[in-house]
C-alpha cells in the first residue's frame, strides 16, 4: 500500500463522503479501492448508533419540539461511517428542493432528508414518486392548492424543469407548456391531511393523502402519450426519456466530479466529459433507473479517479470536513449552533435553500465575505493542538527522526490532511517559509507550534478550496 492508493483514497473519501482522518485512509486503502466503493454503497441501516432519540438523550434542544434538528443532522455527517449514504443526502436536498424558509416545520423537513437516506440510491422512479407525495414538498409546491378543475402549476412546473429532465438538452426544448398542465393535472388530488397544533406538544411531522374525489380523472396527453394518467403514469412517462437520463448524470458528474454550469444553462452548453456521461445514461437505462448502480460505473471510472481537487467544496464540506479532519464533536456537547451558524455565513444552510433552485455551486460558493470566513474557520481548527485529529498529524511527523526538514514538514501535513497538492508558487513559498530556521527539532516544545502554523497556512491556500 503505496501513497498513491492513499491518494486516491482520500479523493474518494472527500468526494463520496466528508473527508476522513489519515488512520481511515490507511485502513481502507487496505482493503481497496473498489471495495471501498462497494462498503460505501451499501451501508447498513443505521451502523453508527447516531439515532435521533440517541442525540435527544444528550441536548433536549435537539428534540423535535424546538429547533435542532439542523444540528443534528450535521453532527451526523461527521461521525457517521456510512458516508456516502450522508452526501446522497445532501445531494438530493440540493436538487428536490424544500425550504424551511416557508414550511416552517423541521420536524417534516427532517422526514424529508430521511427518505433521501432511505430511497437516495435505490430507483430514480422510486425517488420521484416518494418526492412527489412528501408533505414538505406538497406544502413548499402549492400542490395542496392544486385541484380538479383549478389546477396549481408549481409542482408539475418543478418537476419536469428542476427535477427530472431541465428545460432542454442539445439546444431543443425537452417539454412544453401544455406539458406542463397535463402534468399538473395528473397529481390533482395528492395533498396532505389537516396540521396537528404546536402546542402544546410540539410539532408532528405532516402526513400525505391521496384524495381520490380532487384528482382529475380526465383524457391527459403528456409527452406525446395519452391516457387516464395519475402522477405515477407520469413519473413512468418522465423515467422513459433520453433527457431524464442526461440531467440525472450531469448531476451526478456536477457533484461527484467536476463543477459545471449552473443548471439553467444545461440546455445551451454541453456536458463537460461527454463520454462520461454517455456512460452514466447507459448505465440507467440498463439497470432501470437503478442510482447505486449509476454511482458505482461512476466512482470507478478513470473520469472520477483523474478529477482531483476539480470541484469547490461547499460550505457544508467546508465545515464538516474541518471537524472531521480535527477529531471534534465525535460526540454531541454544548455550542454546536455555532457550527452551524458558520455554514450559513458561509453560504449554506441545512433545510433552508435559497430557492426552489436549490444552492448554486462551483465558484458561486465563493465571494470576499465567504472567503474570509472559509479561511478564518478552517485555519482556527488546524491550530488547536486540544484537537486528536491535530494531535495525530503532529505526532506521525515528530515520529519521522529526531530533525525534519522543512520541506518534509510541509510535504508531511499535506499527506496526513488528505494528500492536497498546491501550485509550485504556493509550494515553494510554504517550503523556503518552514525552512527559515534549518531543520526542526521534533522534540522541541515548538514544534506543535510549528506544524500547526505550516497547517494554517495549507489551509489559507486557492488549493484548499478544492476537493
């Protein structure tokens, strides 16, 4: 097991999970890499002990009945060993988009995320279907306004625009207006029952409900077919197409490979690695819109494998790769609101997207207030020497002789934070900087110091910013 496999491990690690500390990098490198792959596509249910009424033990403001949901759900991402099943996830609450913003129930947003955990990587079909009967969705899309002759276009409008197929593919539209109502009309009916009351218990998750007497049993032609469609005929209808095929893998490539332009401009521009995608659309028909069948042709590929550091991390990556790298919050204790505050100034807050459109990624993370707060974060983390992970990275150094020099301190915590690699300018400048002062004690009382030091200012890099 050469540095190499590491490597490539700790890219899969960043991409298909949070980031992992290098001890995980090792033991899986171990095992391999296609088993690996294999390990993180099917994760069993529940494998670390973080449930919900586990965290509720700990911090009664986690309960349902207030407002820390979002809290624990980030607390999650940094601990659980299923990691992939977390960025699934996030992946698709960053495309079947709902808000808190205007559905003001996190208890029925959190039910949301949980059926992305479930169904995230089984049947794209599947998924439509449970999206389209999720309460927080109905209630964020009008569809509860919807009804048999008065239709509410909302959803339907989403659907085909933001979550199955995009406006276009290859400079043709994909869908069109009428489209648009006949698929509206065919999800008349599905709402959600009556709201249970806040008080005095707190609040309950929405439940759906299919009401037969509002859906519209009429003659619906949409994509060219025609018949007594309901919203299940239609999703069937969706899943059929070439285009649904191309959307679902560009999504796929955006967020595990490369960053590409924003989703209204996929119509106009083509695919950055066609032949990747042409790959992952072959793959969902031949598996019948199978995604962990997508993921797995897709995280194997030489495509994935080459891509490093080609996508801006998000904010939420941002912070919870920091704290997984650092060894902090592996168990829930006081202040963890703060954390999650850092990802909003950053740019991105769990359960509340800035729109229906969901986050819009790649450089649009990044602006001079977001930077800063990148930078002034991350670089607090890496200095905290009360922190195991830094600990960790502090002693395998001091474990290579009694001296290191200064390049082998700066290549030293490049591998043990993840095998980052910087611009030959960034390189040199951190190289002649660690080596000011000839080779370095390792048991001398500054070398923390040291280590720390070189670490804040890997993390203050263009480089960092990339997975």
């Amino acid at each position: 097991m050469g540095d190499n496999d590491i490597a490539l491990m700790a890219h899969l690690m960043r991409r298909a999970g949070f980031g992992a500390r290098y001890d995980e990098l090792e033991e899986r490198a171990a095992k391999g890499y296609e088993a690996t792959v294999e390990e993180l596509l099917h994760p069993d249910d529940n494998p670390d002990g973080l449930e919900l009424d586990l965290a509720e033990r700990y911090f009664i403001e986690w309960n349902h009945h207030t407002r820390g949901l979002p809290e624990y759900v980030a607390w999650r991402m940094i601990n659980s060993r299923a990691a992939l099943s977390e960025k699934i996830t996030l992946f698709w609450h960053g495309i079947l988009c709902t808000a808190d913003s205007k559905t003001q129930s996190y208890i029925t947003s959190y039910a949301e995320l949980e059926m992305f955990r479930r169904c995230g990587m089984g049947s794209f079909r599947d998924l439509l279907v449970e999206i389209s009967r999720d309460p927080a969705m109905i209630y964020y899309l009008d569809n509860c306004l919807s009804h048999k002759g008065a239709i509410n276009e909302n959803y339907g409008r989403e659907l085909l625009e933001l979550f199955s197929m995009g406006v276009g593919m290859d400079g043709k539209f994909n869908y069109t207006e009428e489209d648009v109502k006949e698929c509206a009309r065919a999800f008349t009916g599905w709402t959600i029952a009556n709201g249970i009351p806040g008080q005095p218990y707190g609040r309950y998750e929405a439940r759906f409900v299919y009401n037969a007497a509002d859906h519209d049993e009429g003659e619906k032609t949409f994509l060219g077919e025609t018949g007594n469609f309901n919203g299940e005929d239609v999703i069937d209808i969706i899943c059929k197409q070439p285009a649904t095929a191309r959307f679902l893998s560009r999504h796929l490539y955006r967020y595990f490979v490369a960053d590409d332009v924003q989703v209204p401009s996929w119509m106009d521009t083509p695919p950055p690695d066609p032949e990747t995608i042409k790959m992952l659309e072959d793959e969902y028909f031949r598996s019948n819109y199978n995604i962990r069948s997508m993921l797995r042709v897709l995280l194997n590929s030489d495509a994935f494998k080459n891509a490093r550091f080609s996508r801006i991390k998000s904010p939420i990556e941002t912070v919870i790769g920091t704290l997984r790298l650092a060894g902090d919050w592996t168990s829930p204790k006081p202040g963890f609101e703060w954390i999650f505050d850092e990802m909003k100034y950053m740019g991105q807050e769990i359960f509340n997207p800035p729109s229906v459109e969901g986050w819009h990624t790649g450089q649009e993370w990044i602006d001079g207030g977001t930077l800063v707060h990148r930078i002034n974060f991350t670089a607090e983390f890496v200095a905290n020497l009360d922190h195991p992970g830094i600990q960790d990275i502090v002693s395998r150094l001091a474990s290579n002789g009694p001296t290191i020099t200064g390049e082998q301190l700066v290549e030293g915590c490049l591998r043990y934070m993840g095998h980052y690699e910087l611009s030959e300018e960034n390189h040199r400048m951190l190289i002649r900087q660690a080596s000011q002062d000839g080779e370095l004690d390792t048991s001398s009382k500054d070398f923390p110091e040291r280590v720390t030091k070189t670490m804040q200012m890997i993390v203050s890099t263009k480089e960092y910013l990339y997975a």
